[in-house]
C-alpha cells in the first residue's frame, strides 16, 4: 500500500517558489473526505486528486468535525460516507450545516429514496450513489460556488451600495436602532443566535433587491485573507480595487466586488482603530459561541494573545494594532463594535450587521474616511477569516500563511493527543520538524495539505508516518537503495527487494516497522496486518498476513537508517523526519516539483518516471524472492536484456496485424466464456481458463514489447524495423 | 502502458463477471504518479474484507444471531466489493443481506459460504491478473524510457 498516493500529496497546488500562475479554479477546491471504509477511501482520494481537489481524508465522524472546527476556513466541501461506525452521516451532516455552513454532499450504495430525501432533508448538498465515478466528482465544485451565490446575495442584499434603503431596513430590523450601538449590538448577537430565521428574513426583505443585483461573491475567511493581503502589498492607501483584484487573482471575482468590499474594509479598519465601547464588546462577545467571538477579549485595547491563537495573525500586525489603536482618534463613533461583529460574523450575521454598519457609515462617512490605517486592518479581517467558508482563491494566500502556516502546524501537534486514534497517539514531534522544513521551502499549500493528512488520515497509524515519508523522498530512488541495503535479510527487505516500486514504497515499509519497534504505546495486535499491508501492498501477490514482524530484527533497520540519515541526537521515534528532512535539504527543488502534481509539470513526472523505471526495473528480479536488494539492483540490465531477448522476434508492421488478430482471437474465446453458466465452473475450471487467457494474453504482450522495444533493438543487434 | 490498458484484460476478467465496470474505474485512475494504484486499492480491499468476513463469521456462531449487526458488516462489505468492482461478491452480499432481513439463519450460513468462495476466487484472479502486469510493465516502461 502505497500511503503517499493515497491521501498525503496534494494533487496540485501553487509552484513551489509561488511565482507560478495559480491554477484555475475548480482545481484547488479543498475537500475534507469522511469515510470509514478504507478501500471506498482510498479511491475517492485518488479521484478527488486526479480532479485536482485538495483532499484530507478521515475515517472518523468525530474526527472530522474537530478538524473542521478546528481548521475553519480551511475547507470548501465536505463529502462523506452515510453510514459510519461511530456517528450517522446525517448527523454530521448536521453539525457541519449548523457549526460551519459548508456544503456538504452525502455517500452512500444504499440508494433507496427514503435515505436519499434523508439526505436532502438534512441539508446536504448533493447525494452521490456508491460506486462513485469520476464523473460524479468532477462537479462537485458547482456546489460550493452556488452555496457561496446564496450567501452573498443575502450579503450583498442587506449590505449593498444603497444605503439609503438598507438605511431604512436596518432601523426596521434593530429593535434599538434608535438608542445606538448597544441595542444595534444586542439585536446582532440575538440574529447571530437565531441564524436561520434571519437568513429567512433577510432574504425575504431583500428578495426583490437581490434579483435587480448582479451575483456577487461571498467573502469567505480565505477570499477575505487574500484581499487583506492584497491590499497590504499594495499599501492600504494606494490600494486600487483593479490591483487588489489582480493581485488575488480570483476567478470570477469582479472589480466591483473588489471595489465595495474595499470601500468596506476601508470603513471598518476606521472604526476598529476607535476603542471606543470596548466595554460592551467584551460582555457581549462573552456570551458568544463563535470561535472568533470567544477570541476577543476586547476591541480597543485588544487581547492580541488569543487573537494571535484564533487566528492566524502575523505577529508584525499584532504589534502594529497595539500601536494602530493607541493612535487611533476617538472619533465618537459609536459603532465601532458594531463593525467589528459585522465583519467578524458569519455570512449571515453579517447581512444584518452591515445594515447597522451602514448606518453608522453614513454617520461617519464624511469625516473618518481617511483615518487610521494600516497594520490594524490585517488583524481585525484576519478574524474575519474564521467565520466563513468559500470558494478558496487557489494559489495567493502563501504569504498570507507565512508563520501562520507554523502556527497551524503547532495546532496539529497539540491535537494529536486529543484525537483518540485506535492504537494510541503519534508522537507529535515529527509533525512539527516536518512542518518547518516544509515551511521553509515555502510549500504552503502542498504543506498544509500534507500536515492535514499527516494528522487526519486515521487509517492506522503507520499512514501518516509512511505519508511523510512518501511525500518527500517518494522520488528519490538512489537513497531508497542506499536504504534497501541496509535493511536486514528478513521477510520485509525480501518483500520491499521484490517489489522495489518506487523509494515511496520502501520507506513505508520502514515506519510501519518503526511503529512495531518504537511505539511501545500502540497496541501492536491491532495493527499487525496493517503494518503487514505495507509488506503486502509491497510484494504484490501475498494476500494473507505476512506474520508478524518482530521487533528485534526491526532495531537494526531503525539504527541502519538513522546511520544513512546522519541523524543528529534523535531518538529512534523519529528517524524517519530527519531523513526527510535531509531529503528535504538536498532534493527541495525535486520534491517540490514532485508534490506539485499539475499536468503542465508533465515533464518533471516523467523525470520521476525516470527513477521510478530504474526501481521498476529492478522487478525483473522479483522472481528470485530472496535475492538481496542490492543484487536486485545490479541485475537490473542483464534481466531487461534478458527478457527483451526472450520475446525477440521479427518486427513489422505485420506483426501488429498479427496482434489486432490475437486481440480479437482473446475476444472471442472470452466470449465464449458461458457468463451465465459461470456459477456452475468449479474453481479449478475458472482457474484454468485463467491460464489459456494468460498464456494468449502473454503471447499478445511478447508481441506487442517488440513493437515498442524497436528503439532498443539496436543495442543488442536486432534488424531494426524498416 | 499499453498492455494492462488494453481492453483485452478487462474483457478477460470483466466478461467472466468477476469484475465490473467499476473496475475499469479504478484503472482509469492509474498512471505515471500512481502506478499501482489498482494494486494498492485491491490489496486494501482484500485485508479490509477479510477482517470484515471474519467478523461476519463470529456474529453467525452467535447465538442467538444479532442481525442487525451482521447487516452492518454487509452493508460494508457489499460497499468496498461494489467500489472495486467486484459485481459477483457484490450480489452474493446482497443476496445474503436478504436473507438477513428476514432473520433467516440458515440462509445466511449459506449465503456467505457463497460470499467467501466468490471472495477466494476473485482474489486468486486478481493475483494472477497482477502478476501478469508485473511481467509486463517493467519491460514496457523501460522501452519507453529508451523511445
């Protein structure tokens, strides 16, 4: 089993230096895949990626809420399973809608219509039959972006450029519009609190301004993010909507959405400045439930620390908001709490906020325009980030990420220990060295994929250990011989030695032994065939358990590994992220080429098909399943050779006749194959005409190696074809 | 990678309806960045169910039989078989639920001998299915490297 295709490498993300073009959206789109069923798992994962989705598996429902409660923002879909061992489907389902409006579409084999309207019911977005195909999958994206529509018409609906009828709404809808902010801010936190009744409201009250209005984007956490950044590269005074719009490089993003989020931001960063009723901000954001309410101690005088740990704040901003806010004017702006639950709240609250802040806008409009500026702006709307999910601009949020991405990585490892993973806790440490030497090569996306796969993918422990290992020496086939070499004879260096795939293959074989050897933690009954499934994912044709390994012989392939690593002063716990932090050091450029699997860095797969011929070559040799690894390296020409001799023959264009005439003789004795009568063939019968298909099938492929072994001929003096 | 595209293959093993179009599926995600992806998925799914049958055995000699917990183990089983393609296990599991439903012991007992003898056979021509490429495509990949 192959861990890094599975779930840990990205199918795609930006370059690696950043400086790529971002790919076009729906690439990108960041799914958090929930199934307990490894082997539906393990496909989806692949399908998802080859659709070029972002993907983070997860075998658990309860695990799956943590992670999106804990990486808000970090998703645009979620797809999972119905029926799950330790929670229903439909009651994440659930959680998701009420916790984290994502969109969410539901999997199941069971089609029966009840189930289905269950599904709708509850609120998911689509309700995919198992098997799933491609194609299934290939559209998912439209259901994050029609969610997003939605939200933002009710945004843009209550919060729109007319400000003269949101005037009016506003003080219709705030019970206490007239006694200012207080009861403007109490009536937001109760529509905070009665979400869907107010989303009905809003909606209802600004249908008809809604179908008058062009569709606008949602600004989600993400998109959000990426204009603060945008504008602070541009400098928050010079920024003009058409450069923050080419900067955030937004599919379907308009100017003119660019241009009043702007003028909004702009207004906000005002008022945030102004630590006015601070006061009253903490009592009631006490009581609030949502994370980035809980996150602010106060506006004015701002709790930086937890919003430093809220969100994912640059420590440069918290000193500049320190220094922005003392400066600030005390403007009389009542408000100033107001704008900050407008912009800090969901997608919903904000349409009833913005009603207020626009209010409050006029009022201020004329004199606070060009007041305080700069660093503040990224704190406030960085905690804007945390309430809602969109479409996720692909490719600009790296710089945004910077030690955020640390940061984030500092989560992972505190929550491993929370998560109770069947067999014991991850030492959290290797995530952490990994995170930073990822972080370092400035591998956000791709990093943060894989640091959500390194916790998330419970399949058993060893997957995250393999993944990290996959992921960054997957291509690099010379130091997995290096390896192979000193792994003790015993059962896995004769599985990993037959079946030397690719160096991905042989590392994941180690950890899986690291975990018998150095996690006296995990209860290693439990894993002895998932640990073996390494083994047999490596040897190809040994279904059954390979018994079990022991830990002694396991020791010496620790230490022999730490030895080829240069590992400095590491326990045994962690050999395996010093040697990707060694990989990481020496082949940065090859591995970031190798993660970013994008279609137009063809070139580069084929360079790492390159070194995966040479470990595949190297199967000649699985024949002999005791041969050493070495020896199954250097007897890699003379068994090519040796094969290309034996299917030798004549090669024109004849013989490819020929080959069409076998393929359709293969058909026919297929067809001929009773499928009815099948049940009644006995299991040698079957297993016989097994043999006469194989035996036809190989005379088709000896045909056929000839045709594209041409080229080779050459060296071993055969005609060349004319 | 021409030979294990081919159709002859799959015809081979899809037309012995051992195999279905799901298959195909799975083979279509196969390529130079997962190059034995099929492999991986059929070998996970072969560990999975054989735990899962396992389980399935130990609530059949229950008594009395929780059926509602075998149903569970099938609804699973029946999942991972039809997500590979594996259209013969799939029916033989959906024959054994049906008799589950009805809480008819005698007929899940031989239901899933069906089940584990589709399971042994399927599993046995995919090893001889993989065997095969593995003859095959190392030769192919190294005269493609050379073209």
């Amino acid at each position: 089993m192959d861990p890094s295709r599975a779930a840990s490498t990205p199918s795609h993300g930006p370059p690696g230096d950043g400086g790529g073009p971002a790919p076009e959206f729906p690439a990108g789109l960041r799914v958090l895949l929930v199934d307990d069923d490894p082997t539906c798992l393990k496909i989806l994962d692949r399908m998802l990626r080859k659709c070029l989705y972002h993907v983070t598996t997860c075998s658990r429902a309860a695990v799956a809420l943590s992670i999106l409660r804990e990486k808000k923002g970090w998703f645009d879909l979620v797809l999972s399973d119905v029926y799950m061992p330790d929670m229903d489907g439909f009651k994440l389902l659930e959680h998701i809608g009420l916790e984290m409006d994502l969109p969410v579409i539901m999997m199941s084999s069971d089609d029966h219509k009840d189930v289905v309207m269950k599904g709708v019911t509850h609120g998911a977005c689509d309700y995919i039959i198992k098997p799933v195909r491609m194609e299934s999958l290939k559209n998912i994206w439209q259901h994050v972006v029609r969610k997003k529509r939605n939200e933002l018409k009710e945004l843009e609906n209550s919060g729109s450029v007319e400000e003269d009828d949101k005037h009016k709404r506003s003080l219709d809808d705030g019970d206490n519009a007239s006694s200012g902010c207080v009861g403007n801010w109490k009536n937001a936190k109760r529509k905070k609190e009665e979400k869907d009744e107010e989303e009905e409201e809003m909606v209802d009250e600004h249908d008809d301004s809604s179908n008058t209005k062009k569709p606008r984007v949602v600004w989600s956490v993400d998109l959000h993010q990426q204009f603060v950044t945008a504008v602070n590269q541009l400098g928050v005074d010079k920024a003009v909507p058409k450069k923050i719009l080419e900067l955030m490089n937004v599919v379907g993003l308009t100017r003119e959405n660019v241009a009043s989020h702007l003028q909004k931001y702009r207004l906000y960063l005002r008022r945030v400045s102004v630590p006015q009723h601070h006061s009253r901000y903490d009592a009631h954001f006490g009581s609030n439930q949502e994370v980035t309410y809980n996150s602010i101690g106060s506006v004015g005088g701002y709790d930086f620390q937890a919003l430093a740990a809220s969100t994912q704040l640059l420590p440069q901003n918290i000193a500049a908001l320190h220094s922005g806010s003392r400066s600030a004017t005390n403007t009389g702006m009542g408000v100033s709490a107001i704008d900050q639950i407008g912009f800090l709240s969901s997608g919903k609250q904000v349409t009833n906020s913005s009603n207020i802040i626009s209010s409050s806008v006029q009022q201020i409009n004329s004199r606070q325009m060009n007041d305080i500026r700069g660093p503040s702006n990224n704190i406030a709307l960085n905690q804007l980030g945390q309430s809602q999910q969109v479409v996720q601009p692909f490719g600009s949020i790296n710089q945004q990420f910077g030690e955020g991405t640390t940061k984030f990585f500092g989560l992972p490892s505190s929550e491993l220990t929370n998560f109770s993973l069947p067999g014991g806790t991850i030492n959290e440490q290797p995530n952490n060295s990994l995170a930073r030497h990822m972080n370092q090569h400035g591998q956000q996306f791709p990093i943060s994929q894989q640091s959500c796969n390194m916790d998330i993918t419970w399949q058993g422990l060893p997957h995250s250990r393999g993944q990290l290992l996959t992921e960054t020496a997957c291509h690099d086939s010379r130091l997995v011989s290096a390896l192979l070499q000193q792994v003790p004879p015993n059962n896995i260096s004769n599985h990993v030695s037959g079946r030397l795939e690719t160096s991905a293959n042989m590392l994941t074989s180690l950890p899986a032994n690291y975990m018998n050897a150095s996690c006296s933690t995990s209860p290693q009954a439990l894993y002895p065939d998932v640990r073996n499934s390494f083994i047999i994912g490596l040897a190809g044709s040994c279904y059954p358990p390979v018994s079990s390994i022991g830990a002694t012989p396991l020791t010496g392939s620790v230490k022999a590994l730490s030895n080829s690593s240069n590992l400095k002063g590491m326990d045994n716990h962690v050999p395996d992220y010093d040697i990707i932090d060694e990989y990481h050091q020496n082949k940065s450029q090859d591995w970031k080429l190798q993660i970013v699997n994008l279609p137009y860095q063809s070139g580069q797969d084929r360079g790492h098909g390159q070194s995966t011929i040479d470990c595949r070559s190297s199967l000649m040799g699985n024949q002999d399943s005791t041969s050493t690894a070495k020896n199954v390296l250097n007897s890699n020409a003379g068994t090519v050779t040796k094969n290309i001799i034996s299917t030798r023959s004549d090669i024109d264009k004849e013989k490819r006749e020929c080959i069409d005439q076998h393929r359709t003789n293969l058909v026919e004795n297929c067809n001929r194959v009773n499928y009815d009568g099948i049940p009644d063939i006995s299991y040698q019968d079957i297993l016989f005409e097994d043999n006469i298909i194989t035996n036809e099938l190989m005379n088709v492929v000896r045909k056929q190696q000839q045709e594209g072994i041409g080229q080779v001929d050459n060296e071993f003096n055969f005609n060349p074809p004319v | 990678m021409f030979i294990y595209t081919t159709p002859v293959y799959r015809l081979s093993l899809a037309l012995q309806g051992f195999l279905d179009e799901q298959f195909y599926q799975l083979e279509e995600l196969q390529d130079e960045s997962s190059p034995n992806f099929v492999e991986e998925v059929v070998t996970l799914f072969f560990r999975d169910s054989s735990r899962l049958m396992a389980n399935i055995d130990q609530a059949l000699e229950q008594c009395p039989p929780d059926f509602h917990r075998l149903d569970k183990f099938l609804h699973r089983l029946k999942g991972s078989a039809s997500s590979i393609g594996a259209g013969k296990m799939k029916n033989e599991c959906a024959g054994f639920r049906e008799f589950c439903s009805e809480e008819n012991l005698e007929g899940c007992l031989r239901s899933f001998q069906k089940v584990k003898k589709e399971h042994t056979i399927l599993r046995q021509k995919l090893e001889n299915y993989f065997q095969l490429l593995r003859q095959v495509v190392p030769v192919d990949k190294a005269t493609r490297s050379g073209s």
